[in-house]
C-alpha cells in the first residue's frame, strides 16, 4: 500500500472537483471554458510530464485511450473532407468547421485524456483508503446538493452560465444528461466502496431517487443496455 503523497493528494482532489463544475458562467460563447477541468487538467499534466522528465508513462489503457484518440482524429478529418468537397465552403451553420473540430477534438478528447492520465499517475501515490475517503466525500457532496436543489431550484444558479428553465435537477453540470452520467459514477463508486448491505441498500436508494429527479433519458437506456450486456455475458461464460 502506498504512503499518501500530499501533494498528489491535494491534486487528484482539485481535479475530481473540477469535473463536477462543468457549467461555470465564463466566456458563455464557449462551452468547454463553463468547465474548471478547462484550466486545472492541463497544468495537472504539464507538471507530472514535467515531473517524469518529460516522458509518458503508457500502460495498456493509456495507450488504447491514444488509439481511440487517433482513430476519431482521422474519421473527423475525413468528415471535414467530406463537407469541403460537398459544399465547397467550410462553413456549416454559420460557423467554420476546421475551427469546430478542432473544439471538439480539445474539449471532448484531448482534455479527456488529461484528466484520465492526470488521475492514474496521481493514485499510483495515494493510498486505496484515501482514494476511498475522497470518492465517497464526492458521493455525498454530489447527493447533498441534489437534494438542495430539488427543495430550492435555483438555489445555486450562481454556478450555471444560464438559469434553471426546467424541473429535473443538474447539479453543477449544463444540463441532467451530463448529470446524470456523472452522478452515476460516483455512485457506482461509492457502492463499490461501502462493504455493509445495509448501507448499500441505503446509498442505492438515494441514488436511485435522485437519478429519478434527474431524469436523464439516456442515462437509464444505457442502465437498460448494460443490465443486458451483463446478462449476455453472464449466460456465456456460464454456457462455456
């Protein structure tokens, strides 16, 4: 077990609490710069890179998380081809598409790998107790605040770049589809932590009401689907 290092400690902290902030009302014409991740991602990496002398230490998720990076760099580019030898502009809806894509490529892939290479360098360090303590924190902080919301629904409208105009909850995030998913997370993780059935049972069922207010659609169809991809594998490995 690894002795916790403070600084990568406080660090991993700063950057599972910047994932929870994704709707802060800066530079509205952008929507990655609504997200605290924005800023702290990148200067996290910069200082491991710089930390292991400028070299990236690439474990097998690391390097397929590359691949998927590369395989979506190229079906974009081919989309963006497509559109230039099919309209003869690259403006789409009043907007540069060269521009677009390379938005999209930082604020929906590039920065998602920040934050994923970010996160496993930083509890290679870090005790799995700590780790525990600090996820479950996130758990709670999160459940808190739905409930917060749901009794008072503007409440904290002051983190949004834009007021609340419906009833399902959002938390900290720009809309419940975004909340949904990611208070399902640490959801999930905190299930994962807690050892008693009885408060299993418990977390369960707080989380399964405040997915409820939330209402995210998607959410609970992807629920449905891995409920049956788990059932699928299940009866394989049974059968086999």
């Amino acid at each position: 077990m690894p002795k916790d290092n403070g600084l990568k400690v406080i660090l991993l902290f700063i950057l599972l609490m910047s994932t929870i902030f994704t709707d802060l009302p800066f530079f509205p014409e952008k929507t990655v710069t609504h997200s605290l991740t924005f800023i702290i991602a990148p200067m996290i990496f910069l200082f491991i890179f710089l930390k292991y002398d400028f070299r990236l230490r690439l474990g097998y998720t690391t390097k397929l998380f590359i691949f998927y990076m590369l395989i979506s760099i190229v079906i974009s580019n081919i989309l963006l081809l497509y559109v230039l030898l099919k309209t003869g502009s690259l403006y789409m809806f009043g907007k540069n598409m060269f521009i677009k894509t390379f938005e999209a490529f930082f604020s929906l892939i590039l920065l998602h790998f920040f934050v994923y290479y970010s996160a496993l360098q930083l509890i290679k360090d870090i005790s799995f107790k700590t780790i525990k303590y600090m996820l479950l924190f996130m758990y709670f902080f999160l459940t808190l605040i739905a409930f917060i919301e749901y009794f008072n629904p503007d409440f904290f409208n002051f983190f949004h770049s834009s007021p609340k105009e419906y009833g399902r909850l959002r938390l900290f995030t720009m809309e419940p589809s975004h909340a949904g998913l990611l208070y399902g997370v640490y959801a999930i993780l905190a299930l994962f932590f807690v050892k008693s059935l009885y408060f299993k049972i418990l977390l369960l069922f707080c989380s399964l009401v405040v997915e409820f207010f939330i209402g995210s659609k998607g959410l609970f169809l992807t629920i449905l689907l891995t409920i049956v991809f788990l059932l699928m594998k299940n009866v394989f490995s049974i059968r086999y």
